[in-house]
C-alpha cells in the first residue's frame, strides 16, 4: 500500500505541471501530392493520354502521399 501512495505523490506534480500548459489548436494549408493508379478504355495509348487529360477514367486506388509541403500556418 505505502508503494502505491508513494508513487501517486511522485506523479500528482507532473500531473500539476501539465494542465497549467494550455494547447492551441492550430490550422494549415497543405499541399500534398499523391501518386494514384486510374485506368481508362481507349483504342491507342494517344487516345488514353487525350481522355486521362480531360479528366476520363476510374481511379483504382486512392494512392499514397510522397510530398507534403506547408504552405501556411494559420497562428490566430
């Protein structure tokens, strides 16, 4: 029982300490770029390129992120 007590003391001023810190929350604009697999029906590979350009095809998965940039911190 005493080890318990003891323990509890040792933690009750970290405990104190933590909650006089107050988080903010904050907001950013990212730019994040994915690579993702689409596919499209098509005669020719210049006809696949024409309609991927105009927006055409299904994406088949929703991809991973490989860059991420912060280009604005909100601090309010």
């Amino acid at each position: 029982m005493t080890l318990i007590r003891e323990r509890d003391a040792m933690a009750a001023p970290a405990t104190k300490i933590a909650s006089k810190t107050k988080t903010r929350l904050f907001h950013a604009k990212m730019l994040v770029t994915r690579l993702e697999e689409w596919c499209v029906e098509a005669e020719t590979s210049e006809q696949a390129r024409e309609l991927f350009a105009a927006g055409a095809g299904h994406r088949l998965t929703p991809g991973e992120s490989i860059e991420v940039e912060l280009e604005h911190l909100f601090d309010e």
